[in-house]
C-alpha cells in the first residue's frame, strides 16, 4: 500500500490544527540556504535556528533516565496525531523539521534504538512512503531518543547525496542475480551502496555488511546511519551505509571556535541544519571536508572492512 495519500492528509491536518508544528512548518517556509561544493558532492546549508533542541540534545544515559521520552504516547501533545503502519509502528508529523515533509515513525513501544531485526521494516516503510527516503540514526549517530526505536522520513529530492550515489563509481563487493553492495569514496566520506530488486538480498547484504563493522566498546551495534528509498519506477530498493566511528566533532559546542553540529543522517546525505545564525555563515567546504574526516570511517578502517567481506563472502551470489 502506498501511504503517500495518507501521509498527505495528515500533515495537512496537523499543520492547521496544531499550532506549534504549523508554525515550525511555515518557518521553515522562510529558511535560507546555501551550497557548498565538495569535489564530486554537494552540500547543502540550512539556518534553521529550531534544530537547536535537536543538536544541542543532552544524550548521557543520566539524561535520558531523567526525561520523559517525547516518543511515547504519553508524553506527546494531546494534538499530535498518529497513522498506525503495521503492527508495531506509528507515522507522525515531526513537529522540529528540517524538510517541507518530514515524518517520525516510532515503535508503539518504548523499545531501545537498534537496527538489528528492523531492517526489512525500513525496507518495507520505503516502498509505503513511495515519495519518501527513510532513514535510521544510531543511537550513537544522531539519534535524539536512543531509548525509544524510530526511523524518520523525509520528502525525496532533499539530500544531494540520494542522486549523486546513483551516477558516483562504486567498487562492487558482491553482486547476485538480485542486487549488488559496493563501496564509494568520491563523495566526502565513506560509505556503502546496495541496490537490489528484492527486501531479502538488500537486508541480507545490510545484514552482512553490519556484521563486519566495528563494535565500540560497550555498544550493542556498530555506528551507522542508513538511507534507505524503492523507486517504483525501476522497482529497485536503494540504501546508503554510512559507518561512523564518532558521534560528535571536538568542536562541538556553542562559543568561539565551536559548532553547534550533532551530524546524523541527513548530514551524511549532504543536507546540514545549522542551528545557530554565524555557523551557518561561516561553515566552509574544507570545514565540512575535515567534520566528515573525524566522524566518519576512516580509509584504513574502510580497508579492513572491505578486505573481510571479500574473504567472507567472495564468491557469495544472493
């Protein structure tokens, strides 16, 4: 079923009748942007002053254990309404957006963030929301509420990485008669390509390709973000790994010499919020360059990786 009708009328509804998300949303009518070129990739900067609450987010485990989690029902504004997908998740209008569209999707329970056992959910919410990228945070990668399992969406046609990875080179690591997974490294920053016509061999190759990353001590699964699209069009199911190996930059912060930057997945996609007004003026694309240089895989981690899955699965055909 596609949703995208449904979705529509929802966020329609929600803009008119709850007053704080519709006026975040025709704020958002009114951001400024600009780009910045980075070798064969495209950045794109957005002063968007209501991402603070998302950047600036306290994330220790204290914290979390002191808040009440904005996730569940709950805790969420009596106006903030719900379409139900599947048996375990909900569709909701983000009220902080980045986009025209942007969506949460949460479990209806108060589950911790992990990918593990999910990823045919993403596959199956990205061919629902045919209009919209999904994406994943880690709970160590951007995600506001590691305590409580989500996904977010957003319109297509957003994050300039979405098509620049469809035209980039990619170095194929194993391909079957339903789809491939390579490496790109022309586009900033380390990250993996799957592309197949089937939910089973993309979240077999997914599956594969987390088995392999490194586990941070203490963590429950390696740092990733994760893109993920179906293209009604070529019926193929799409989706971006991005291993990471920091959460936040050194930088971090709100003073001379610091950035107000928590980087997640639409930052890897190339589309950046900046919350704060002389950031957003003046970040640069060798500024960029060196955040994605320290959050993101480096090339001898990358190596490894690769050189594993070839000797793991080389002559393995899907």
């Amino acid at each position: 079923m596609d949703y995208s009708r449904v979705i529509d009328k929802l966020i329609s509804r929600q803009l008119r009748d709850w007053d704080e998300a519709g006026a975040n949303y025709a704020a958002l009518a009114g951001a400024v942007t600009r780009s910045l070129s980075l070798g064969e990739a495209t950045i794109t900067l957005q002063f968007n002053p209501q991402r603070r609450r998302s950047s600036a987010a306290r994330l220790d485990q204290r914290s979390l254990a002191r808040r009440e989690c904005f996730l569940c029902r709950e805790n969420q504004p009596s106006k903030q309404k719900t379409v139900l997908w599947g048996e375990h998740y909900k569709i909701q209008v983000n009220p902080y957006p980045i986009f025209r569209r942007h969506l949460t999707i949460a479990d209806l329970q108060h589950e911790p963030q992990r990918l593990e056992g999910r990823v045919d959910d993403m596959l199956q919410l990205a061919s629902s929301l045919q209009d919209y990228v999904v994406f994943y945070n880690g709970p160590q990668c951007g995600a506001s509420a590691p305590d409580h399992a989500h996904f977010q969406a957003v319109g297509k046609g957003g994050m300039p990485l979405c098509d620049e990875v469809l035209h980039a080179t990619t170095h194929i690591l194993a391909d079957g008669d339903e789809g491939s997974i390579g490496y790109v490294d022309t586009l900033g920053r380390s990250l993996f390509s799957i592309e197949t016509t089937t939910r089973r061999a993309a979240e077999r190759y997914t599956l594969r390709l987390l088995d392999l990353l490194p586990l941070p001590q203490g963590a429950v699964e390696p740092m990733v973000n994760v893109l993920c699209w179906w293209n009604h069009i070529d019926r193929l199911w799409h989706m971006v790994v991005f291993p990471r190996r920091k959460h936040r930059p050194a930088c971090y912060g709100e003073g001379n010499g610091q950035l107000l930057v928590s980087p997640a997945s639409t930052e890897m996609g190339g589309f950046w919020a900046i919350p704060c007004e002389q950031d957003y003026n003046d970040l640069t694309s060798s500024q960029v360059q060196a955040l994605y240089d320290e959050l993101c895989m480096g090339r001898d981690d990358l190596n490894a990786v690769i050189a594993n899955y070839n000797q793991r699965w080389d002559d393995a055909l899907i």
